[in-house]
C-alpha cells in the first residue's frame, strides 16, 4: 500500500501560478504510475496529468502547456507546477498513485481556488 499526503494549495488570481507537491510513503514509489486528478463542484473527478512508471506523460487537452508534471521516486515524492491559471482550474486536486493500472490510491486533496 501507499499514502499519500498533498500540499501548496490555495488561492490565486488568474494568470498565477501554483505549485503542488505529493509525498507518498508505505511503498515502493517507483513501482506505481502518478499524477494529478481534479474535481470542481458538481462535476465529475478528472485527470489532470499523469506519469507511468515508464516515465510517459498524460496531460488533459484543458492544461497541455500550462501545466507541468514531475515526480522524484528517490524521494517519494510527485509535483504539479501550474501556470497561467485560469478560474475553470479551480478544483479541489488531487495526488494519485496507480498500481499495475487497476489498484488507486488517493490523497485526501488540496484546493485550488482561481479568482478572476
């Protein structure tokens, strides 16, 4: 099993920046696939960006170029940098980490709020 803890939430004005940071412990990091989901009010839980344990990269088409996804598996840990943010990116983010495409596992989530 892995936890998973997030951090560097919060609110920002549009055309900001924030960055998200993940740590996970409990397992072998290296082993599972990552990444970022979202969810706003009233809408479903989407993915954000995602990294296999290949090193390839998954970017929804709404934060292609705007957002970037990193992880550092010596220290466990998963990051979201997000630029240029807009107001539709307000959501409450969360980290994931995926076993062998079919096991999840999620933190608790962190906001993100975009003012206009």
């Amino acid at each position: 099993q892995v936890q998973l803890v997030e951090s560097g939430g919060g609110l920002v004005q549009a055309g900001g920046s924030l960055r998200l940071s993940c740590v996970a412990s409990g397992s072998t990091f290296s082993m599972y696939a990552a990444g970022w989901y979202r969810q706003a009010p009233g809408k479903e839980r989407e993915l954000v960006a995602r990294i296999n344990t290949g090193g390839v990269i998954n970017y929804a088409d709404s934060v292609r170029g705007r957002f970037t996804v990193s992880r550092d598996n010596a220290k466990k840990m998963v990051y979201l940098e997000m630029n240029s943010l807009k107001p539709e990116d307000t959501a409450v983010y969360y980290c994931n980490a995926q076993f062998l495409g079919q096991i999840n596992y999620w933190g608790r989530g962190t906001q993100v709020t975009v003012s206009s």
